[in-house]
C-alpha cells in the first residue's frame, strides 16, 4: 500500500520542506488570480523549484488541493482498514460501500460486520 501512495506523499512532504526551508533552488511559489491577455481570469497556481523534480509548471491549485485531500482521505481509510485487520482477533466482514450508497453526511467507504 505504501509503496503506491509513495510518489505523491513524498512530492507533498518535499512541498512542505520548501515552504518551511527556502533557498535559491529550493522553494514553493504560489500565483494569485490573474487576468491573462485574452482577458480571462486565471484560478491561483502553484509551483516548486525543486532540483530532482520536474514541478514548476504552474498547476491549478484547487484542482492540486482536491486531489491531495481525496489521496490522503483515501489513504488513511485504506491504513485504517489495514490496521484494524492486523489488530482483531475475532473474524470480521469489511464491506466497501460505493460511493453512491453513501450517507452524504458522513460518506465512510468501509464499513464492518462481525462473523
């Protein structure tokens, strides 16, 4: 499982020591709106210098935000299943709901029953 989610916990984890460490070819740099030449309004951006990565083309920051925080929501599900399977001793059913019969209010992918 880790070794999936390694690329992009790593990318944020080097995100996190750029914002925090700063030098010259090591940094974060955030992009307000803009109005471009055709007159249209540019969402916010971000990009990292990084000297073994390939991440400083401007990436849309919303869309960046929303697929960090499904990966991590993804994450710790699947961590919490993997634990949760290590540590009981007595049999249990995981059921993984789809998303559309989900509660809206608290839409939990996994569920448990007991054997």
């Amino acid at each position: 499982m880790l070794q999936a989610d390694h690329r992009w916990i790593y990318l944020w984890g080097e995100v996190r020591n750029a914002f925090e460490h700063p030098n010259p070819s090591y940094y974060v740099q955030v992009n307000n709106f803009r109005i471009l030449a055709s007159r249209e309004i540019q969402l916010p951006t971000w990009q990292m210098k990084h000297p073994r990565l390939d991440v400083f083309k401007p990436q849309n920051m919303v869309q960046s935000l929303v697929l960090h925080r499904d990966n991590i929501l993804s994450f710790f599900e699947n961590l919490l299943l993997v634990m949760t399977d290590k540590t009981i001793t007595f049999p249990v059913e995981f059921i993984d709901q789809e998303e559309e019969h989900r509660d809206p209010d608290c839409p939990k992918r996994y569920g448990f029953a007991g054997s």
